[in-house]
C-alpha cells in the first residue's frame, strides 16, 4: 500500500382535510431545540428574502437588502428544512437542473425542501447536489435566487444560523485532507481554506532522522522552517493541523527508537512543540511488518493517551478490497489501546476501472467487521471508532477515484458518522496541464474540487 512520489499513493401538494393538515404540522414541526433562526446573508451582504413577504405558495426567493422583516427571517431544522412565514424553502417542480427558481412552498418532507449548510458557507440541496445562488452574480434588489452546480462563487456563499446554535458550523477535526511541503507544489492552506471552508489539515510526514530524534520528512528542523510557517498560517487563519508520523518512505521512528519509552518521548517532543489536539500515525511500509514494532507503536500511543488527555490519537493503515489485516488491530485490543480512528487507504487495489466508490464501501465494512471482533464494538460503536483516507484523481495503481466517487465515500460517512474523512492530498487537488503529477490529480476538475466534497462532512 504505498503513496510513492506519484502520489499518496459526493410531492405531496393536494388538499388535505383539516385533521390531517393538524398531524401533519405536528409531524413536521421543528422544536426550537433543534432550531436556530435568524437572517440568512449572501452577495453584497444583503438579505435571503421572501418577495412581498407573501406566504402563498410559489413565492419567489429573493436577495434584498437586509430589513429585519418577518420575510427575512429563516428557521434552519436539525430536518434539513429551511423555513420562513411557516413555509419551506422549496426547489420549484422538484427539479435538479441547473437555473431551477427557489420558492416558498407548503413543507412536505420532499427531497426539493432538504438543505444542508456546509462548513464552506454553501446551502447545499443533496438531491440535486447544487449550490443556491443568486441568479447571474448580481446584487440588485429582487435578484432571484436558483440552484446551481457549485462553484465556490461569492454567489453561492451565505452565513446562515445553525441549527444547533450559533452561526455555520465549522469544518469539524475529521475533515484534515493530508498537505505536504516536500513535493507537489504545496498550495497556500488560507488559498484551500477560504475556497472550501475546511479548516483542518493532515501535515505529513514526521520521520526519524536515523536516530529516535522527529524531524519533518527526516531532514527537515522541527520548528522553525517551512512547516512550521504552515502551522502558523494555518492557526492565524482560525484553523488547526494534525501532524502524520509514517508515509510510506524514509526512516521511521517506531523502527529507530528502541523502546515503547523513547518512541512516546519522540512522539511528546512533536506534541509539546506545537501543543497539539491530535497526531496521525500513517503505517504503510514494510517497517511496521515487525511484529515488535507494532507492539512498541502500540506501547507508546498508549502512553500518549495516559499522558495526555483528550488528544485524539488516529491510525492510518492499508487495505485490501473486504478490509484491512486484523494483526495490528487486534494487538492494539488486546493490549488495551484505544484509539480515535482506525483509518483504511481505501486505493491502490491494483487495475483501471473499477468502482472506487464501491469498493471503499466495501473495504469499510470489513474494518467495521475486524473492530466488531477485537474490541466488542456494536455496529455503531465500530463505525464510529473509523475512518476513511481516500486519495484522489488517479493512483499510482492506475485506478481513477473521482469526484463522484468522493460523493459516495462522504453519503457513507455521513450515514455511519465515521470519525475521520481525509484523503492524499490537497497538493494533488487540481487540474493537471499534462499527465499526473504530485501537484495535480490526472482528471478533469477544478482546484479544490475533492475538497469541496469532503468538507459537506458533518460527522
């Protein structure tokens, strides 16, 4: 399982009788407890609005200058309804094309009235996968407001109450897509950041410099240098990294450092030096093979955890297409470590054409199976206790995960609310201008096209 220099290596609308109409609003009410109201601001900071502040069905929606009416007021459900003057938020005809007019409309529970607001400022309808937008990416009062295939555009951003509380929700810890200075053209993290909304990101690869001594890619000083200036920008930007231990190449410090001791001493010097939430410990070469390895990496995180409490400890490993090996997992369980995320890199499989999207599914549930086994885990405890490094574009094993492909990795997150959704890398996240290469992906997209996907994960 490697990430070599290549690359590392998603209509009910009739008359109802009075009773019914009753069980309906009750059905399909939302408690302030899982609500959140207030203005809904866009382009020119002006205002998502109902036309006329009319409650009759087929309303258009609007942007307008912000006013404090009743109009303009929007409740966004924990139900993934949006709602005004008693009405939802409504994609006219059910359609999914782009241009299709937003309206208010009796709530019905269609697929048309659920929204999701992303950590990047989008609303989002997942059946359409579209973005709202206002129309033409004109400010003027009455602009109408459609739906549209995302684009990133000032057009499709919106500050909106959340419905737990508060503002958008920021991008949680689990979305950390893997950034990496040592090739590939590394791209400015504030550029991807204020493009997708992601604020987290995997910072690779600590190794040992041929002592148990932690330098970035084994060379490079610890602090000081460039992936520091990463940390800092990425921090002064409202946002947080997690630096990976591993990779598939260089020395690794679970193989020079002699004891579980001195490799949980190298793993707190990385800690103290940048006061962290969270590490990664990425194995995929053959150094972890050894049996005596594994047990000194799992001695050490061990440790780690004791000494540091709430730090949230994932573990990276390879898998093959019904899962993972079991030899590390189960030596972990016996051992009594627990960890935060088992994580499967889900690619390299070996041949073009195949569904990656499926056969991510399908690796997922055999790690689900391998943690049901060695920990005890219900179905749900296990889902929760994994996660998902995906890569995207083309592999070094010539297969093509695509961005339809994401989609169906972030639905099956989303559905099992998986502990980490990350992927190699953000260096790769763009359009190649010939072949693939470490700072392009090898299909057709947009920059930051993959990380827009995974950055919709709510966990």
């Amino acid at each position: 399982m490697s990430r070599q220099s290549l690359a590392r290596s998603a209509a009910l609308r009739g008359t109802l009788t009075t009773a019914v109409l009753a069980l309906s609003a009750s059905a399909l009410s939302v408690s302030s407890a899982s609500a959140a109201t207030g203005t809904i601001t866009g382009l020119a900071g002006k205002c998502l609005d109902v036309a006329g502040a009319n409650s009759a069905n087929g309303t258009a929606v609007q942007l307008y200058d912000c006013n404090g009416t009743a109009a303009q007021q929007w409740t966004v459900g924990s139900d993934g309804t949006i709602r005004a003057l008693g009405k939802c938020l409504d994609v006219t005809g059910n359609s999914t094309a782009n241009g299709a007019r937003l309206q208010l409309w009796d709530c019905t529970g269609g697929p048309n009235q659920k929204w999701t607001v992303t950590s990047a400022h989008d609303i989002v309808n997942p059946q359409a996968d579209k973005c709202a937008d206002v129309t033409g990416n004109t400010s003027a009062n009455g602009t109408p407001i459609q739906i549209w295939s995302c684009t990133g555009g000032a057009n499709q951003k919106w500050t909106a109450p959340a419905a737990g509380g508060g503002t958008t929700p920021a991008a949680p810890m689990a979305v950390a897509p893997y950034i990496y200075n040592g090739w590939g053209s590394p791209p400015n993290p504030v550029t991807v950041m204020n493009a997708t909304g992601v604020k987290w990101f995997t910072l690779a690869f600590v190794l040992s410099n041929g002592y148990c001594n932690p330098q970035w890619d084994g060379s490079r000083a610890l602090t000081g240098g460039v992936d520091q200036q990463t940390v800092n920008t990425v921090r002064a930007n409202g946002g947080d990294v997690i630096p990976s231990f591993g990779g598939y190449s260089g020395n690794k410090l679970e193989s020079s450092c002699s004891s579980a001791g001195e490799l949980a001493a190298a793993y707190q010097k990385v800690i103290n030096a940048y006061g962290l939430k969270a590490i990664d410990i990425d194995i995929e070469a053959d150094a972890y093979s050894n049996t005596t390895v594994q047990q000194r990496t799992v001695d050490a995180l061990k440790t780690i955890k004791a000494n540091n409490p709430g730090i949230k400890v994932y573990v990276t490993i390879g898998t093959g297409q019904s899962g993972p090996d079991t030899g590390l997992i189960n030596r972990a369980a016996a051992s009594g470590l627990t960890v935060d995320g088992w994580t499967i890199m889900p690619f390299d499989f070996g041949g073009a054409g195949q569904n990656m999207g499926t056969l991510t599914q399908r690796a997922a549930e055999g790690l689900k199976t391998a943690l049901k086994n060695a920990y005890g885990y219900s179905d749900d405890q296990a889902y929760r206790d994994m996660g998902i490094s995906s890569m995207n574009g083309i592999t070094d094993q010539n297969e093509t995960v695509t961005g339809a492909d994401f989609q169906t990795i972030l639905g099956y997150a989303q559905q099992h609310h998986l502990a980490r959704l990350t992927f190699w890398s953000v260096n790769r996240d763009r359009p190649c201008t010939s072949g693939v290469a470490d700072s392009c992906s090898g299909v057709s997209q947009q920059d930051w096209d993959y990380t827009r996907v995974f950055a919709k994960y709510t966990g």
